[in-house]
C-alpha cells in the first residue's frame, strides 16, 4: 500500500499540537540551606539561584537552536551555571581586552581554548550529557558549571528559587536538582495531561573553598 506523505501531514501536525496542549507542567520552588566545613549550623542561603531542575525519562531531545553565548567579563565567565541540551553550541566571547584561557579537563567534554580575546570567538559543541567544569588558565577566580543534559525540559533558578517546566507529555520520570557542590536530589514524578503540580526541594550545600589547579595540575602564578 502506498502512502501519500502530503495527506499525512496535516494529520501528524494535528497530533504534534494535541500532544502540546495536553502536555503537563511542574513547578516549585528550590531552597538552599549552607555551611562551610567548620561550621555546625545550616543557615539559608542568600540566594536560591543556580539550581537545574530536570526531568529524566523523557526521549533524547535532537532540536537544533541557536548557539548560546558564555561571555567571559571582567575576569569571570557571565554564568555561574549554564544547563543546556546535548548536541548544542556553546560560542565563548571574550569581552575582556586581555586574554584568557578557557579549558576544561572533565570526562563530559575535554577541551583548551588556548590565548584569545576580542574579538576572537571560539565555539565548542557538547554531544555528552554530563557535568563540565570550566575554568581560565590565567585567573584562578573564573569558574562555571556547564550541565549537559538529554532533553530540555529543565529549569534554572533565579533569586527566588522559583521553576517551571512546561510541555512535559503525560509519563513516569524522574524529577531531578542539581546545586553546585552537591549531589544530585530527585524524586519520582507521574504526569497527566493537562497537569499541573508542584514540587518544592530544600537543598543542604556545604559550601567548600573553590581553589583549584591549573590545567598542567600546578598551582595558579600570583598576578
């Protein structure tokens, strides 16, 4: 039997916009507790921004947008935690009118920017899920966290705490927080079409020094 594809898509577009206005949300809040190592009480943080809320079950997501952007500025990368989704691009600008040395030594994705600054770009594609720590090889302050996950139903706080996550089809997944210097948390979750839940976390961060070696494992030259 020979089917007309023509036909079939006004038919599969109808199916694609059901499934969208049936699709489940989540929401919440995150709120993150703190202490450093010598210290005995937890005490809530000043913020709750930088929390990934993701959900995990769900098919790998192969949409292609735009490449985001990870400046680096006046000797810091423009975001602490930056999630995204396998298979995108990420440009690195320097903003700086001094080099830096954009680099990475985690399993995720290994990679050395080299010396570069404005109006030198240079673009890196991340096809492993898996966290990626990236440091400058020249001031030891620049740290990010670049969180590449399979699909992008996720959610990155701000002060408040506060997430959504839309369009979720109708399932059993896992409900997931990833804070830097914890563990991840995560909870088992049941969608409905049409849902709406809510989700809140309390998150405990023991907040450790965040020194850290050079790229040829020896300490940072004082500037």
């Amino acid at each position: 039997m020979m089917f007309n594809l023509k036909s079939l898509l006004p038919c599969i577009a109808s199916m694609l916009i059901t499934a969208t206005l049936f699709a489940g949300e989540i929401n919440g809040k995150i709120t993150i507790w703190e202490r450093t190592s010598n210290e005995e009480d937890w005490r809530l943080a000043p913020s709750n921004e930088n929390a990934v809320v993701f959900i995990t079950g769900l098919e790998e997501s192969s949409t292609k947008k735009k490449p985001l952007h990870h400046d680096q500025v006046n000797k810091t990368f423009s975001q602490r935690v930056l999630p995204l989704t396998k298979g995108d691009t990420v440009v690195f600008r320097n903003q700086d009118p001094f080099n830096h040395n954009v680099f990475s030594l985690s399993k995720a994705k290994k990679f050395d920017l080299g010396l570069f600054k404005a109006p030198v770009e240079k673009s890196i594609v991340f096809d492993k899920p898996g966290l990626v720590k990236i440091f400058c090889n020249i001031h030891p302050q620049m740290i990010s966290n670049l969180l590449v996950l399979k699909n992008n139903k996720y959610a990155l706080t701000k002060t408040d705490g506060n997430y959504r996550i839309t369009g979720i089809p109708a399932g059993n997944y896992k409900l997931r927080v990833w804070v830097e210097g914890t563990k991840l948390t995560s909870k088992k979750i049941t969608t409905a079409p049409n849902s709406q839940e809510t989700h809140n976390f309390e998150i405990q961060v023991l907040r450790l020094p965040s020194s850290h070696l050079n790229k040829y494992g020896k300490p940072y030259k004082k500037n």
